[in-house]
C-alpha cells in the first residue's frame, strides 16, 4: 500500500478537548513519526505539529478527526514522496 510523509499543523482553542486529541492521536500512533506541542499561554492556545507516514486515506481520516473536535483546527500539507 502506498504511503504518503505529511505534516498536520494543530490549533487547539479548547483546552476541553485535549484529552480526545490525545486519545484520537494515540490511535493512530503506528503512523506518527513524530510530534511537537508548543503551548502559547499569551494567546490561550497550543500549537501541535504532527509528522506522519500513512497511506493518504488513513491521514485525511486523522486530520478530519482532529477538525471535528471543538475548538481545534487542522490543516495538512503533503511531501510528493510516496512509498
């Protein structure tokens, strides 16, 4: 099965929705290669990066997992590298 390397840039607005983010992100743990939280407590927000290697399917499915939670945002940006 082809794979494709992205990245999802989280926003996180709800700090009532940090729990399900995490429990949605551990689910998909055998595809993340890694992740980078900042938390911007001027602002009230926290800043997540996810790196990941799936099969596009399975990446849209995470990203429209993360949109749907309240108060966060996720967007993705692919690499044309394909296994």
């Amino acid at each position: 099965m082809d794979t494709r390397v992205a990245v999802i840039g989280i926003v996180v607005e709800n700090e009532n929705s940090v729990q399900e983010l995490n429990t949605v992100l551990h689910a998909y743990g055998i595809y993340i290669i890694g992740r980078m939280g900042i938390p911007y407590r001027e602002r009230g927000v926290n800043i997540i990066s996810i790196a990941i290697d799936a099969p596009e399917e399975v990446i849209c499915a995470l990203s429209g997992k993360i949109g749907k939670l309240p108060g966060v945002s996720a967007k993705t940006a692919y690499s044309n590298l394909r296994s």
